[in-house]
C-alpha cells in the first residue's frame, strides 16, 4: 500500500471506534481509522427508520467529518496478522501497525434458530433497517390489494424488541385508518422466551411495558420459544404456529472477530482486564468483541474505546495501563409516544419523565449537530401532528 500511514490503526467506525479516535484526537496522536463503510451509525434509533419515523441520514454521519487530526481509509480487512504486526484487506492490500484498535462490533446471530437467515428481518444495519422499512410498506400494499389481515411477529422482549413494537403499532394505528382503509386487522405480536419482557430491567418496570404494548395493541406472549422461522410465520417450541407477514428477529448478537483473533463460541476475543490481547499488547479489543463479559451496549463500547484509548497513550509514554472499570450509568427504553422505562442512579421510574430523558439521551449521543436537527425536527412533528405516516421510498 502506498504512502505512509500512521502507526496507531483503529478498525470499525462505531461507537467504540469513534469514542478511541476522541481520545486520540485530545491527545494529537495521529492515526488511521478503517471501515468498510463511510459513515457512523447511531443504531439505538434504527428502529425508527424502519418503521419511518426517521430517515435514514438523520442517524447516519460521515466518518471524515469527524475525523481531524486521523485519516480515513474505507477498506475492508479480511484477517489480522498478529506476529507480523499488520492488517490484511480485502482488496490484497496490507496495513502495517504498531498499535491496533479493534472495535469491530457485532453481528446479529440466529440463535441456531432454523430459517431465520432466510426468513427473518434483521436490523443491525443502515440497509436492513431500509430494508424492513420496503418490506413493511410492502406487506401493507398486498394485504390493501387482497383485503386481508396483517400479522407483524417480533422476536425478541429485549430494549430492541421492545421498541420496534411500540414503534410498529403506533405507525399501524395511525397509518391504517388514514392511508390503507382496505386492511380489515393488523396486529403486532412480541414473542419472549424468557418470563418477562426487558430481564435486564426490575421486574416493576419490565410489568409497566407490557401494560404499555398491551394499551398500543401489541399481543405479548412470553416463554414464547422460536423453534424455526417458515413460509409464512413461526413455529413455537411448544408446537403452535403463528402467521407473521413479516417476520422481524430483535435477539441475539455475537461478536464479530477476524480471522486471525482468538474467539469464544460467542464471537468474543478474551483480553486482560487493561482490555489488551494476551501476549499481543499493542492490540486492544473494545465493544461488543470484547470477551471480558460486559453487556453488548453502547454505553460500555464508548467507555471501552475511550479507555483502549487512554491505556494506548500511556503505553506511548511509557506508563502503566489501568485495569479498565465500567461506570454502569443506567439504562433505558421507549415504548411508544410518552412511554418509556428507565432505571438510573440506582432507581427506576417510568412514563413521560422516563420517555422525556429518553428523548434528551438520545438527541445528546446523536453524533452531529446536524443529525441532531433533523430528528428533533422529525420527533416534534410526529409528536405535533401525530402523523408517522408512509413514507416513499425510491425505487
């Protein structure tokens, strides 16, 4: 590869990637950061371009704008060879390093579910989401057409689950009636496996969710067990099957490791408490790779990446690394307009003053002033007007 880059590569442009190069950029240090695709995405809110209440730009933020003192380079690695010291890219290049970032997130995983790979809807990227969001419009087109019922099965009673069914029957109960009059039914189904909805969540709040799906139409079923995904629905590992037009998978991530990397059974790569790969560290393993056994949220890929980062710097100046401490700052989760569920400082509380920090959360983490715009701007109409609405989309 010609021209000189510099020595400290960061791989993947996410929440841990970015949160390193933050660092980084503080510090002056140069570095290169590597993704194979152009732009940031702020995935906690791809639900809503799903289902339309936002466009895609508005969560989607150019990887060189945010770059000042780094570079970019948009390629895609294949392999990490560790003893050599250098990343392999897909197009037969090779990139040298002295110090290496991983941060190349998750994958959505089937849970050894048979069919979910051919069947279901993922929702893990900006072209999935878009994806469910033509499929939607879709199914809705062909039951208007045939005048049929529509049937919409969500798996999985996590936060993602959660959300994209409050969100699927808000744009149901307000679509319908307006643009799509010829559809005599439309129902949303939340299957759980587990007995309750949001297990990471106290059990008060997780009993305020599925009141506040139940009051937006959403039929929960919990210890409700995907065996396999089919033609037209579900089969339950108790035997029954269930219609679903579409079918949208919201459980289960495993990391995503290059070859190269040593991984577990869930994709994750072991590191020592100063998030370092053992015997290699000048290579720092953040986010949903991580193998240290925190949970796969962005909180803990910011706080991982940042702190990859601050270990990095004092590696360069010859300090000590500090075992890495995870500040757990809460959680939180939306169930529709003015519903929400969060559990800070120690506490949980419910309803507009949860939904209400939701909505600040989310516009602060947004990356871009810009991006910050558009859905402020996008959220107060659709709270105004109450109108989610279809969305076109180009052919």
């Amino acid at each position: 590869m010609g021209g000189a880059w510099p020595e400290v590569v960061i791989l993947g442009g996410g929440f841990a990637g970015l949160a390193a190069a933050r660092v980084l950029e503080r510090a002056r240090i140069p570095y290169l950061l590597v993704d194979a695709r152009n732009h940031h995405l702020f995935q906690p809110l791809l639900y809503q371009v799903a289902t339309g209440f936002l466009e895609g730009p508005a969560i989607a933020y150019p990887l060189r704008a945010l770059v000042r003192r780094g570079r970019v380079l948009l390629a895609r690695a294949r392999a990490v060879d560790l003893e050599g010291r250098r990343l392999l890219l897909e197009d037969g290049d090779v990139l040298p390093y002295r110090h290496l970032v991983v941060a190349t997130g998750s994958l959505p995983s089937d849970l050894g579910v048979p069919g979910v790979g051919e069947r279901a809807l993922l929702l893990k990227t900006l072209g999935q989401a878009l994806r469910v969001r033509h499929r939607l419009l879709m199914a809705l087109e062909r039951a208007a057409r045939e005048g049929a019922p529509l049937s919409l099965v969500v798996v999985g009673g996590g936060p993602t689950g959660v959300e994209l069914s409050g969100a699927l029957a808000e744009f149901l109960r307000y679509a319908l009636p307006r643009d799509f009059p010829e559809i005599p039914e439309a129902r949303v189904v939340l299957l759980e496996a587990g007995p309750r909805l949001l297990p990471a969540f106290r059990p008060a709040l997780s009993r305020y969710a599925e009141r506040a799906l139940a009051h937006l139409g959403v039929e929960v079923r919990l210890g409700a067990q995907v065996a396999a995904v089919e033609e037209r629905g579900v089969r339950l590992a108790s035997g029954e099957g269930l219609v679903g037009d579409l079918i949208l998978w919201a459980v289960g991530v495993r990391g995503n490791p290059l070859p190269g990397l040593p991984a577990d059974a869930r994709g994750r790569v072991p590191t020592d408490p100063y998030l370092r790969l053992p015997g290699h560290p000048e290579v720092y393993v953040v986010g949903d790779l991580n193998g240290l056994g925190f949970p796969q949220l962005a909180p803990v890929a910011l706080q991982q990446g940042a702190w990859a980062a601050g270990n990095l710097l004092r590696a360069l100046r010859g300090q000590d690394p500090l075992p890495f401490r995870y500040r757990d700052r809460g959680q939180l989760a939306v169930i529709g307009r003015n519903r929400a569920v969060a559990e800070l400082w120690g506490r949980g509380f419910a309803g507009f003053p949860a939904w209400l920090l939701w909505a600040f959360v989310h516009l602060r983490e947004l990356v871009g002033f810009r991006n910050r715009l558009l859905v402020f701007l996008d959220w107060a109409y659709t709270y105004l007007f109450r109108e989610p609405g279809v969305r076109v989309l180009p052919d």
